[in-house]
C-alpha cells in the first residue's frame, strides 16, 4: 500500500472518530488514545478498506503489452486506456493490428449492407471490477481501406441466464 494524502486523512478522521467514541467508554486520555491507536489500523484495514474496494470503479492500468492482450483477455480492460491514449494502432493495417490484438472476437454489424462488415473488429475487454457493475467493457476498431481509422471504446450491458 502506497502512502498518499488521502490514506492518511482517512486514517486521520478514523482516528479522531475512534477516540470520541473511546471517551464515552472510559474518561481516561491514556486509555482512549491505546483504544485509538489499536483499533484504527484494524477497522481501516478490515472494514474500510474492503469496503472502498468493492464499491469503488478503480481498477489498476497498465501499458499495452501484445502478449499480455493474448494471455489473459479477463484483464484487457487494464490496458484499454494506453491502447486508446497512445494512438498505438491508428494507421495500422489489418494484419498489423491482428499480429498485435490477435484475430478480431466478432464483426460488427454494418445496415448498409445488411451483414456483418470485416471493417468493423471487436474485442471483448473484460468486466471492470466492482460492486455494481452490470456491463462488459468492448472496443471497436474501423478501418477505412484496410487501415485502421479509430478506436472506439463501450459497454455492453451483461445478460445472465436464469
């Protein structure tokens, strides 16, 4: 765990809490600040902490890595804002794209010609973690005369079988 300004304030206010609460059980200073400090990394690290986690939408980023993209395609959300950012796969052709991505998981649907258009790759993201969260993370790449022109990024809402 990295210290940073708001894991200490956190720690801070639990603190400050802990010890007002403290000192309805016992008037003595000395007791409350040993109940304080025994008890704030403890509820911090086992109530708060978790807590943040599951209802909070942070999830850990990472550089684009093609093996990584390959290997474990739960986890390419991690990557999808250094795909973005970087521009990395604008101007690349098909094959270029395919070499780094792998081959495209579906084509989209084009109404112009009433079918699936080969211009149009996705790729399944992964679900971000968290508490409430109801939709898979997808990308699509167009490519305009076999080049890659943009790189959208959206959710799919999840649908569970009953």
């Amino acid at each position: 765990m990295i210290f940073t300004v708001p894991f200490a304030l956190i720690l801070l206010v639990l603190f400050i809490v802990l010890f007002i609460f403290s000192r309805t059980i016992d008037k003595r200073i000395w007791v409350a600040l040993l109940i304080s400090i025994v008890l704030t990394p403890i509820i911090y690290f086992y109530v708060l902490y978790p807590l943040i986690n599951i209802f909070s939408d942070y999830h850990h980023e990472k550089y684009f890595e093609a093996s990584a993209w390959k290997k474990s395609p739960a986890f390419r959300y991690e990557m999808a804002n250094n795909l973005e950012n970087t521009n990395l796969l604008i101007g690349k052709n098909k094959t270029e794209v395919a070499t780094l991505l792998g081959d495209p998981e579906w084509f989209s649907w084009n109404d112009a010609i009433k079918a699936n258009d080969s211009n149009f790759w996705n790729y399944n993201l992964g679900i971000k973690p968290g508490a409430f969260n109801k939709t898979q993370e997808c990308i699509k790449i167009t490519f305009v005369n076999n080049i890659a022109e943009s790189l959208e990024h959206y959710q799919l809402e999840l649908e569970f079988d009953e």
